[in-house]
C-alpha cells in the first residue's frame, strides 16, 4: 500500500463522504487503522464512528469484514454506504442461496470494499475468512462482547477467535458507551491487550437534558410531540405493554405512532423499522430492543417512559437523536415504581452488586439538582468546568428552602410507624389519611398521624424522595421497601440539625378549556409549510421514495438547513456544503438546485409551475441539453418534467428518447417486478447499467399505455 497523506484521506473524505474536515479524532484513527494497528474506539453516538473503518476501507486492497449484531440494520447500513458510492453489501441467514452466493462471488471477484455480517453467520464465512481476502475487522457495539455491559451478548463470545485466524488483519472495537472496566474486557475478550485506545469526548452538546416525575406522563408526551410536527422521535419503555398501550394513546390523539419490542414477528419489528427509518412513521413507541445500530439521523426527541436501568443504556439510548448536530431533545421520566421494578429484575442477572450500583448512579442522575451533564460526563471519566446550560436543572436552578420542620415531621413520623412501612403508607399517616392502610392498624391513634395534612401527597412525595436521596432516611428494597431511619435522623430529630429541601416543579393537567384553546390557535396559526427547508424536505422525500431508501441517506436535515441558508446555485456551490459529496452532486445536486432556484424565483414573482416554462422550450424545438443549458437545470431534470408533461398530455413525443431495446427491457422488468412504485428496484434488477431517468421515462410511456 503506496503512503497515504492527509490530502488524500480528506479527498476521500469529500468525496465519498461530503465533508470537508475529520471530526474528532476521526483522523488519528483512521492512521492507526491504515497502520495495521489494532484499535479500540469509544466515541458517543453521532460522533462518526462508522467513517473510522468506512474510510480505509477505501484504501485496503481486501475487504474490510464489519461484524454488526443485527441483521435488520445491516441493508440500512449498506445503503447508506452505496448512496456514498461505496461498493458494500451484508450476508446473513435472511438471503437466498442465490443472493449469498453473489456474496461469495463479489468477495472473490474483489468487487466491494465492506461486508457486514451478523456474529452467528460468521462459521459460514469460513473459506474467506483468511488475509487473501480480509484486509480489516471492524466490530461494531464491541460492548456487546462484555458481560460488565449493558447489552451483553452471548454470540458475541465467539468473536475471540480473530485474532488467532487473522493475526496480521488489524481488529477495529467500537462503541460508543463503556466504562473502563467494560474497555478493559473488550480487549481481553478480543485478544487485542496491546490495542491503541481512543476515548472521544462524550459530551453531545445539541442534545438538551431533562428529568421530570412520572405524573401524568401520557398527557405529558401528548403535549409534547404535539408541539413538535413533522419531527421523529422514539419513547422508550420497560415493558412490551406500555410500548403497545402507549402507541395506541397517541394514535388516539391523531399522532402516528407505532409499537415495537421482542414480542412481534421478525416481519413485524422489521417493516416497523424499515418505515420508521423512511420517514413513514413518525414515533416509536419500543423496548431498548429497538434503536442499536440505527443510523437514522433526524432522530429529534427520545423519551424515557420509564427510567433506565443504568447510564451506560441512558447515555447510548438518547444518542439517538440529533446525531446530524442540530438540537434535539432528550426527556427522562422517574418514578420509585420504576427502580423497585428494576430492582426487581437485577436480583434475577448475574453480577447483582455490580448492576445494583450502576441503578443507583442511575437514580442519582434523575433526582439531581445541578447540572446533569456534568453527571453524565463525570460517570465516562470526563470533567467539565462550567455548567452545561442545555439541561433543565441550568435552565430552570431549583429553589432551596430550609425544609427542617418538614424533614421532622417525616422522620417522626417513621420512627412511630415502626420504621416498618413504606413511603406511600407513611406518606398516608402524616396527612391523616383516612383508609384501611390505616385503620386497620390503628395508626390513627399515634402521636404525628396528621401533622402534615397542609401539603399535598405528590409533594410529601417529592420531600421524602430527597430526605431519602440526603442519607436522612433509606429504603429497605430487601424489606418491601419499608423506610429506615440513618444516622443522620438523629440529627434532625434531636441535635437541631438543618435540612435544605427543594420546591417541587408542578405540572399542571392541562383542562379540558385549555385544551381547546390551544387547538384553535394552532388552527388559527399559520405553518411554515412553505419554507424551503420544507420544499427540500418534500423532494428529497420524494426521491427516497422512488429509489426506496431512506430520506436521511439522501441528505441529511443539517445538509437540508445549510442547502436553505446557502441556496446554492452552481455545482461548486453545490459541493462546498457539509455532507454533500461528488456521487451526491452528480446524482442528486440538479433537482435540488433546481427547487432552489424555482423557490427563489417564486418569492420574487409569485407562484408559476416550472414545467411548463420547460413544455415552452420544448414546443420551440430545443434538445434536452439546450433546454438544460437555457435553464440552468439538470438533463435528468427535464426528463423528469418531460415525464410529468406527459401523462397529463401535452404533446410530447417521449418515445424518441428512449430505444425500443430499453423499453423492452423496461417493459419486463415490469412485469418480473409486478408494477414496483419505486425505481431502485428496476435500477438493480437492470443491472445498474440503465440510468434513472431512461427508467423513468420507459415507465411513463408503459403506464400511459394503460391509462
């Protein structure tokens, strides 16, 4: 392998990838890698860990083999790359005989640059799996491989042969959460001790951080994603039920919302993804079954329904959204319920102590009071000076108060319970409830039952929570999760020790008034339907559509946002924005300079239909470049409203653009295909040697036959 420079990884970085410069440390791994150097990356979601083994794999003469742990991805995976011009395709136990035997072809033949397969396919890879063909292993989610991580994977077990099979092949780990106990393992499990370490900074600035309590959640989200339209989003939940009785609470509320978790189908879970990653359904309601691996970058909120069992899954689980850079949202609901639930669950794994203390730096993080990136960042092993001032405890500093009277009266009323109930029981005696619970004890006869009847359950809860989180009082998980006194009640009780408590944050139930109010104004205000970013936004959803892919692999929103402030006019232009690259310009680059040209000659003129000034040159005999020429568009372009001119009837002789050959071609590609919408599929099933446009016009032709 000739030496490579730095001019050239950044020349292969524009081209293939549409950026100008590496992000992060992107470009010191990429050398290592290049230098056959085993390598362990650990880089947030978002960050580009995927271009680490995407770019040089470019530069090796064999393949580079990325291990990915499920197969559903994968297609989205080599899309994605195919949409960059790169040669990749996946085999798994999905494809045909046929189709794995293409596989096997294209790997001898040296025909593409990057195979993804699933750890349990690896055994069927065993002829090529030797440096003749391998020039580099990538394994992606390396925390899988580790039993201290969060998504623990026996199939990843396997993977410790590698090195002793390819042992001059350099092994690329990456993910993007693990602490250091789980980077340990990963190597040791791999047999890479001696690998180049890279810890990227976790910090996702665009990603604003909040924590509220789990009342009245469902209304709450409601809420929310209403304020929020056209934006995807995913809401985790613990349970398949909530998933399922969450998604239909929003269909009720005209929001588009399907369910997913590990109870469906596998064509179930996989069409549900497949339209998730179009564009076709807007929120998902899913278990953490959902999400690993998913590229999809205009991901703009994610939700926890319910808490987290860990910050490893937090911190990889809302990395989910904003990973094209703009701002996006993450919201964590917290209840008591939630950790004894989980609780509840960890008493049934391995590495019970292990797991128990990584729920309570959990809980931690949801009930703090300073600033919560500075918590999430402290947990990886990274410090931050200031306060972030994107998360909710920065926006909205909580109100102390001295809570010491309050703090008496809870612990008080504790030690006459027996310290032998729960906070809901206790909660019950100091506002003098007058139910079973109590009665039926005679709790009502003691001394303090009653004494807190002035401040509401939600907010008794709220202080008791903090007593609890401040070491004055404990919870008994082993013991039903009775409240214990510590030492530090001793304190309160009887040394005049101080108790600072928090003002409970209040969210209000929206009523039935303000509701409808808030319907009407939305009515009543007008949407910025006619934004460019929306125009850009429909024509590339448009375009996937007909390739069917997915809208994000065209361009990304950030590409989509640059493409409005810019408005580019030339291919130089055109190319000069972040995330546009060569193969982007030349396949894409027309039609949406086209629509910016058109949206900005509409503002300055008024509404016109630009195909008919294209009809107009047609009708006064121009060829098609002529017409392309005079208009400053595409040749495809015109095509494309050749087409449209056509089937509602202008006369256009279309037919001489296309050979009788083709057509033939067309015309059976159709029929195998059983009249497919989209074009990819004709593009593939031609060979990938018929152009979009002549596809486009041999089924116009067909489809007016039949009209």
């Amino acid at each position: 392998m000739t030496e490579i420079t730095e001019q050239h990884l950044l020349e292969k970085l524009k081209i293939n990838f549409g950026y100008d410069s590496f992000r992060l440390e992107q470009q010191t791994i990429i050398e290592n890698i290049l230098a056959k150097k085993d390598t362990l990356v650990i880089m947030p979601t978002g960050g580009g860990k995927s271009i680490c083994f995407q770019l040089p794999a470019l530069f090796f003469e064999g393949i580079t083999l990325v291990i990915s742990p499920l197969i559903a991805l994968m297609k989205d995976q080599v899309d994605s790359l195919k949409a960059n011009g790169i040669s990749a395709t996946y085999y798994n136990s999905s494809q045909s005989s046929e189709e794995q035997q293409q596989v096997f072809d294209a790997i001898a033949n040296k025909t593409i640059k990057l195979l993804y397969v699933a750890p349990e396919s690896l055994p069927l890879l065993q002829n090529v799996l030797n440096q003749n063909y391998i020039s580099c292993v990538a394994i992606d989610e390396a925390h899988c491989i580790s039993a201290w991580g969060h998504d623990f994977r026996p199939s990843y077990k396997q993977l410790s042969f590698l090195k002793k099979s390819l042992p001059e092949v350099p092994i690329v780990a990456l993910t993007a959460t693990a602490d250091k106990a789980t980077q340990e393992d990963i190597m040791q499990q791999l047999a890479i001790s001696h690998a180049t370490r890279y810890v990227s900074s976790f910090n996702r600035e665009n990603i604003s951080l909040e924590v509220r309590p789990a009342n009245d959640r469902v209304q709450q989200i409601i809420k929310f994603i209403q304020r929020k339209p056209n934006e995807s989003g995913i809401v985790y939940c613990l349970s398949r039920k909530a998933t399922e009785q969450l998604a239909s609470k929003l269909k009720q509320n005209g929001i588009d919302a399907k369910s997913y978790h590990a109870g469906l189908s596998f064509d179930e879970r996989a069409k549900t993804q497949e339209d998730f990653i179009k564009d076709e359904t807007q929120i998902i309601c899913a278990t953490i079954a959902f999400g690993m691996g998913i590229d999809k970058s205009n991901v703009r909120w994610v939700i926890h329904y319910n808490m987290p069992k860990n910050i490893e899954g937090y911190y990889q689980e809302i990395g989910r959204a904003g990973r094209d850079g703009l701002p996006s949202q993450a919201l964590l609901f917290h209840s008591y319920a939630d950790v004894i639930q989980l609780r509840q669950f960890i008493s049934n794994t391995g590495n019970q102590e292990v797991q128990e203390a990584k729920l309570e730096r959990m809980k931690q993080f949801a009930e703090a009071t300073v600033c919560r990136r500075k918590i999430l960042l402290s947990y990886f092993g990274e410090l931050i000076g200031e306060n972030c001032g994107n998360c909710d405890v920065c926006e909205n500093p909580p109100t102390f108060f001295d809570g010491t009277v309050i703090a008496q009266k809870a612990l008080s009323a504790i030690y006459r319970l027996q310290q032998k109930e729960a906070m809901g029981t206790v909660i019950d005696f100091v506002r003098g409830a007058k139910n079973a619970a109590i009665y039926d004890k005679g709790y009502q006869n003691l001394k303090t039952y009653g004494v807190g009847n002035d401040i509401s359950w939600k907010d008794w809860q709220h202080y008791l929570v903090q007593l609890t989180n401040q070491g004055y009082c404990q919870i008994a998980f082993h013991l039903n999760n009775v409240l214990h006194l510590t030492d530090f009640s001793k304190k309160v009780l009887f040394d005049g020790g101080k108790v600072q408590l928090t003002t409970p944050v209040e969210f209000k139930k929206e009523t039935k008034a303000a509701a409808k109010e808030r319907k009407a104004k939305a009515k009543r205000t007008p949407t910025a339907k006619d934004t460019l970013f929306e125009r850009l936004r429909k024509l590339r959803y448009s375009i996937s559509k007909e390739e069917d892919i997915a809208a994000y692999l065209i361009f990304s929103d950030a590409t989509l946002k640059e493409l409005e402030i810019q408005r580019p006019q030339t291919d130089d232009e055109f190319l000069a924005i972040s995330g546009v690259g060569q193969r982007k310009l030349d396949v894409y680059g027309g039609e949406f300079m086209a629509e910016i040209r058109t949206f900005i000659n509409e503002k300055k003129r008024g509404k016109k239909d630009t195909t008919l000034e294209t009809y107009k040159l047609y009708q006064e005999g121009f060829t098609i470049d002529e017409i392309a020429d005079k208009r400053d568009l595409k040749a495809q372009t015109i095509f494309s409203h050749l087409s449209k001119l056509y089937l509602e009837g202008k006369d256009i002789a279309l037919d001489k653009f296309i050979d009788a050959d083709t057509l033939k071609l067309v015309a059976n590609a159709k029929k195998v295909l059983k009249d497919e919408p989209t074009l990819r599929p004709y593009f593939e099933f031609l060979g990938e040697k018929i152009p979009y446009e002549l596809i486009r016009i041999g089924l116009t032709i067909l489809q007016k036959k039949t009209l």
